[in-house]
C-alpha cells in the first residue's frame, strides 16, 4: 500500500471520506493527537487498525462522531453525559457509556461501555460531517510508542499501512483526550487529560480519578480505556523519572547522566525552562515552562519521539505536581517510563 500525505482541501476530506465508507484506513489531526480512522461499525474495517498499529484487541478503540445527536444510536446517553456534552464538546473529552448493539465486539473489546468523543479539530470535524458512519480511531502510530502530533510522525510509525494522512500541522493540545468512566457508579477518569479533574467537578461534583491512572492496571485487571496499558507512549531507550525536591532532583539527575555517559551511553535531561540553567554540561532537552504546563503538554510526546531520533539511551525527567493537567503529564511519563520511577 502507498501513503499518501494531503493538506485538508476540500477534495482530501471528501477523498478521506469515501476511504473510510469503503473500509479503508485514514490518519487524520484532531485537537488531541493524530487518530487512525476506520469505520467503527465495520469489524473488518475495525480489524485494520489493530493489525496496522500492531495493537492487542483487548484494548478498546474511542468512537468519534461528528455531532452528539450521532453519539444517540451507538449509546445510552443519560443526564450527567447531557451535562458534559454541553460544557465540553466539541473538545477534547471522551465519555465512556452503554453500548447499544450496533456497536460490534471489536470496536470496544467486547466492553459493555463504547468510548464516544466529538472533537473540536476543524479537519477532523470536516471529515466526519463528510463521512456517513462513526469512525473509530486510536493514535496513529504504532503500539507502545510516543502519540503522533504531526502527520510526519504518523508517516514515520504507519508508512505502507495507511491509505491516506490528512496533514492538519501540529495538534493542538498534544496529550489524548480525558476518558471519563460514566458507567461506574460515581464518574470516573480512566485516562486523565487536558479537560482535568477540576474542571469536571465544576460541572459534576462527584467525579473522582480511578487508581490505575497512576498505576500500572493489576492482574485480571481489564482496560476499559486506551492508555491503560503498563508500557504506553514509550520512547525506545530507558526513561527514568526522578520526583523529589528540585534540588535533589536536579542533583540525582546530573548523577545519573553523569554516571551513564561514563558508561558509554547516550543520555539526555528532560527538563522545564525554569531548570535548564541548572544542567551545564549535559544535553538537555526542554520540555517548556512550568508556569504555562499546556507547553509540557504540547510537548511531550515530540521530545520523546525527538529522543530516538537522537538514538538518546538513557533519558532522566524530573517529574511534574499531579494538579490540573499534571495529572494527564504524570499519567503518560509514568506509562512511557515501565513505571521506573526515582524518589529522591
């Protein structure tokens, strides 16, 4: 199969469309990440994506629409999901609800949930006005790795295994959307992100953040959202988070890429604007300012994928406060580190 990269014309999105109606695979920008699209309805279709991203089948797929009067014959939608449509969407939240049986086994890994998200990206929002069925899409690339948030990105996981990449430029945001559990009995994040915690509380007091978002899920624990698997967004060398006190986090981490370059291997910091005058002498890379953590966001998954376009070997990140959009942060570095975390 040949890829073929497109700008967002008109006649892409309508091209992209008819791709999707007919089966096939479409990568395409949302505010979020970049999704790889198929049609949600069609198991076949559904079956592409999994093996194109080389991705378990136990590990369910988020739904998108392109209004939440479409959502309406795919779920049971309820009161509090009304609510958070109308403060969050279009954006980047995705609610998990009752699946009625249009939805097939292998969209939502036979969950009695479906992950339904409307999203905000104009392009994305083009192509499913465009399109006549929901469209299922994970992140576009391959299993494990850092998110895509450019289409170049989406090239270099998915060449040969995707029709078309609509090239929307960079996401926006740069983390996947918040997944927001609302068949448990009290509304719960699965995957945090930047529609945070704070933030549905305003809107649903109640809302609590599950345990496994800071954890890796326990055994016969099932995944009920993308991202909860033990190893996600990984770079290809061994990222290590340190947590502490700046100071001795800047102090362990200058130990530690002092101790792997005398070993002969390629290290980097992950550090914040705030911190990077503290590394004199090592390679760094600046993740942004903490001030403004929606850079830290932005940035992230870019770093990571920049890291192995380094050929970087060991790669130590100080660790971010769990508040507001930290939590998502905390979530995808601890996932992409195996959980190797340093406290100092």
């Amino acid at each position: 199969m040949k890829t073929r990269i497109a700008l967002p014309t008109d006649e892409a999105i309508a091209e992209a469309a008819r791709l999707l109606e007919n089966g096939e695979l479409v990568a395409f920008p949302t505010e979020t990440v970049y999704g790889l699209g198929a049609n949600a309805l069609d198991e076949t279709a559904v079956a592409k994506i999994f093996k194109a991203k080389g991705r378990p089948s136990d590990n369910p797929l988020i739904v998108h629409v392109a209004s939440a009067e479409a959502a309406q014959p795919l779920c049971y939608i309820n009161e509090r999901a009304k609510a958070l449509m109308a403060a969050f969407w279009p954006g980047p939240l995705t609610l998990l609800l009752p699946k009625k049986p249009v939805i097939p086994a292998a969209t939502n890994a036979g969950l009695p949930s479906v992950a339904i998200r409307l999203p905000r990206h104009p392009v994305a929002r083009a192509m499913l006005a465009a399109c006549r069925v929901p469209i299922a899409a994970p992140s576009a690339n391959v299993s494990g790795r850092p998110s895509p948030t450019t289409a170049q990105h989406v090239l270099e996981d998915l060449e040969g295994r995707v029709s078309l990449i609509l090239d929307g430029g960079p996401c926006e945001v740069g983390l996947e959307s918040t997944v927001l559990d609302l068949t448990a009995e009290t509304p719960t994040i699965v995957r945090p992100g930047c529609v945070t915690l704070e933030m549905l509380q305003a809107v649903l007091p109640d809302v609590r953040v599950a345990p496994s978002v800071m954890r890796p899920l326990a055994s016969g624990e099932k995944a009920v959202s993308p991202g909860m698997m033990y190893r996600h967004y990984a770079p290809q060398g061994q990222l290590t988070l340190v947590k502490g006190e700046p100071e001795r986090v800047r102090a362990a981490c200058l130990r530690l890429y002092a101790d792997a370059v005398g070993q002969g291997r390629k290290a980097c910091v992950l550090t914040f604007e705030e911190h990077a005058t503290g590394y004199e002498g090592c390679e760094t890379y600046s993740l942004g300012k903490l001030a403004q953590p929606e850079t830290l966001a932005h940035t992230l998954f870019a770093a990571l994928r920049q890291m192995d376009a380094e050929k970087v070997e060991m790669i130590f990140c100080e660790a971010v406060d769990t508040q507001g959009i930290g939590l998502a942060l905390m979530n995808r570095l601890n996932r992409a580190a195996s959980f190797h975390v340093l406290e100092v």
